[in-house]
C-alpha cells in the first residue's frame, strides 16, 4: 500500500500570516521519503498551522512546498493526495466503518472489487475486520482512531499527516497506539509528518524531530540528538530538562561556566553562555543525587549572595527542603523548594519524605548553561508545566502518578515507567 513514492518533501521559507500576526515564520524543512518526522511544540506555536499548510487546507502567505521537482503548494488538497488524521477523527457518523474507510476511494472513483479489497486490507492492518459493519459510535476512542488511520492509508497516499492523533486517548490506549502508529509506518514505509505537544510521543515515534516555537524553528534532528545536546534552553524544555533557572554567568572556565542567581550557584558546560551575561541553567531531575539526608532544616543553604563553591568545599551542591514526593516505583519524584523559593524537581531511588533538608548534587557534565536572550527566559516563564510545582511531574517515563503526601511507605501500586 504504498503508490506515490517520492525522494523528498520541500519546505522552502514557508510563512503564515493570521491578519498582521506571522505564525509561521520561515519554515525551511526537507523530508526523505519514508522518514517519520514529528512537529514539537507547545500549543499555538503554529503546528496544525504547518500541516494544515503542507496537506493545503491553508494556502501560504510567502513560501513554496516543493515534492521532488514538482511545486505542490499551488495544488488544492485533492490534488495532493495526503492522506490525513485528525485528532477529533472526523468520522462520518452515519456511515459504517467499511464506509468510512472506502469513502476516499469512491470519490477517486476506484471500482467495487478494488475498493472491497483495499478497505479489507487496511481494516487488517488496524485490527478491525470484525468491526467493519458497525458505526463510529459504537467503537471506543482507540477503535474510532484506528479507522481514521485506515481511512488515511487505504488510498495509498505518498504523505500522511497526522495532528495530535492520540491526544482524545486514555493514557494506556494512547501508548498501545503509538507502537501500532510505528508498526504501520515500518510496515508500509510510508512518509509520515505527526504533530504532537507530548515529547515523549514524539521522542519514540518520529526518526526526526522539529521543535517549534512561535512558528520559528528552533532545532531539527534526531531524537539522540535533541536529546544529547538541546540547541537552546527552550529545546532543553522539551527534552526533559524540568529545572530551568535564570541565572548570570559570574565566570567562564573554558569548556565550562559558573553560574549565580534563583538562590543557587552552578558549574556547567557552557552552550553559549559568556562572562557577565544573562543565562539559564538546564538541569534533568534524574541527575541530581541526593548526598545527604542529615541537615538540619535551615542549615547548609546557599543563597545568592554565598561564599564562592570552593570555598565551600563542594561544587554543584544544593541544599533543598523536600515538599511533595509521588511515588514511580522504584524511584521517587520529588518537587524540593530551593533558599531563594524556587521549585527544584529530583527523581531519585532515595527514599525521601516531605519536610527533609536534604542536600543534592549534580554533576558539572549534567548541567547545561545556556546563553539567555529576553525572548528565551520569557518563554521558559511562559511554560507553566516548568515552573509551576502543582501540576505534577509529566516526566519522560510514565503517566503522573498520584501525590502522595508523606513517605511511600505501604503504596501498594506499583506505577513504573512505561514500556
Ligand atoms: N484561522 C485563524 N485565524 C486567526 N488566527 C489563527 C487561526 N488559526 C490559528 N491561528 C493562530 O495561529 C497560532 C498557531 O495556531 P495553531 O493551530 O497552528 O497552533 P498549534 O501549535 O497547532 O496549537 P495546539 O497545540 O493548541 O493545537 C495560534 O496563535 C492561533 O491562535
Ligand atoms: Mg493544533
């Protein structure tokens, strides 16, 4: 099922203008044939925007898509032959499921026997035949998106869009339909763009990753790669790298930078960041240990105006009371305040409970100090999920589990990480 192959897909300074208001704002971006490429940002910074422009729901406002040699963004979307999937699924209500998948097919006009043959086909491929004579209403959530994905397939299209297809899902279906979502792109080798705002969807589906913001690219790479070695504070967000802090680079040594300010003093690799300048701190929960568990509450804390860390005898320690602890299993989450009143988030095999001064470290290879323009630290305020402590954890691996408020002691379930 795979007719329409091409080498590539051209995004060539695509821009799109809502009145005076630029969402997308010169998207340059090329896409080998049968590569999964997800868009990543958070909401309104132009996704759907993107897809709606690339499938040509939307017409551009500067810009040219470009499929090998051919100019595609002229065409109107029947033309361009994308196959589409919407998070609402846009199933029609009164139709069969058979029906809803072979519509694509009648209006191209494909015969009786072809269309039966392609709708049975693609029915398979989700694990729906037995489901074929029924209506959208009397599927589950999963069932009626997994139609809408063979609708989008079964007519063979060089390209699939998909915008947020698995946001209407439970938790649990929505990780069974990712891996059926990346066993059908395996199967078929179909060209897939998939928007998501959830990082870790797009972390485990896509072969490449665009992060957007405000409808400007910010990063394209592999997943490894955005990972490893996020372009700028705002990637570092994305990418698991909860603890963002405002800082000033007070000195540079080489390859790394001292960094004061929230309350907190740290040694990091430098991204950017120089002597005297405005900077952000990026740090993952996980890589912080927790060292000691014995200070006395009110003891041992840095505030912005400490003595230098040498003179403290040990670099990258910070002394934290513990708030909030949810229990992950094997690890815990925990949300510590910092002396200067900042959130600081700790996943760690410690078993911690809230009203412990503890002391973390974090090693300087962990820490990332990234240069920070007045548009970066806005934005890094702006997302909520970052600063804010009520909101749980979100983390890479695992739905949020339950807040437990004291020690884990006697939690009988047992919530690790996802598969
Ligand atoms: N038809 C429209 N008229 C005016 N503004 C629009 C229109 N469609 C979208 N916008 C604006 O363009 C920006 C980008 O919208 P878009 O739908 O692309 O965001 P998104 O990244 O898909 O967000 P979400 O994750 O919430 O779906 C938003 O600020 C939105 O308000
Ligand atoms: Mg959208």
């Amino acid at each position: 099922m795979t007719g329409g192959r091409f080498d590539h897909l051209r995004l060539d300074k695509v821009c799109r203008r809502f009145g005076e208001r630029l969402v997308l704002d010169s998207l340059d971006l090329q896409i080998a044939g049968g590569e999964f490429v997800a868009l990543l940002g958070p909401s309104g910074c132009g996704k759907s925007t993107a897809l709606n422009c690339i499938a040509g729901l939307l017409p551009l406002s500067a810009g040219s898509i470009w499929l090998d040699e051919r100019r595609i963004d002229t065409l109107p979307p029947e033309r361009r032959g994308f196959g589409m999937v919407f998070q609402n699924y846009a199933l029609f209500p009164h139709l069969s499921v058979r029906a809803n998948v072979g519509f694509g097919l009648r209006m191209r006009g494909v015969g009786r026997a072809e269309t039966r043959r392609r709708v049975h086909q693609a029915l398979e491929l989700v694990q729906l035949t037995e489901y074929a004579a029924r209506l959208p209403g009397q599927l589950s959530g999963g069932q009626q998106q997994r139609v809408a994905i063979a609708r989008a397939i079964v007519i063979e299209p060089p390209l699939v869009l998909m915008d947020e297809p698995l946001s209407n899902l439970d938790a649990a279906l929505r990780l069974e339909m990712r891996t059926e979502i990346r066993r059908l792109h395996q199967e078929l080798g179909l060209t897939t763009i998939y928007v998501t705002h959830d990082q870790e969807e797009a972390l485990s589906l896509a072969d490449r990753l665009v992060v957007l913001r405000e409808g400007v690219e910010q990063q394209v790479g592999t997943p490894e790669e955005l990972y490893r070695a996020p372009a700028n504070a705002y990637v570092a967000g994305f990418m698991g790298y909860r603890n963002l802090f405002p800082v000033t680079v007070t000195a540079m040594h080489g390859e790394t930078a001292t960094a004061a300010g929230s309350g907190i003093e740290l040694v990091g690799l430098a991204r950017g960041a120089a002597e005297g300048k405005p900077a952000i701190v990026a740090i993952r929960p996980e890589d912080f240990s927790v060292v000691d568990t014995a200070v006395p509450p009110g003891s041992g804390r840095l505030t912005a105006d400490s003595a230098p860390l040498a003179a403290q005898g040990g670099a990258n320690t910070l002394a934290v009371d513990v708030e909030v602890v949810e229990y992950h299993g094997r690890e815990q989450a925990v949300l510590a305040r910092l002396p200067g009143g900042l959130p600081l988030r700790i996943r760690t095999v410690a078993r911690l409970a809230p009203g412990d001064a503890v002391t973390v470290r974090v090693p300087i290879e962990q820490v990332l100090v990234f240069a920070a323009d007045t548009a970066t630290a806005e934005a890094v305020a702006e997302l909520p999920e970052f600063t804010v402590p009520s909101d749980g954890f979100g983390d890479l691996d695992g739905p949020p589990a339950g807040v437990a408020a004291g020690p884990p002691a006697g939690a009988a379930d047992n919530r690790t990480a996802a598969p």
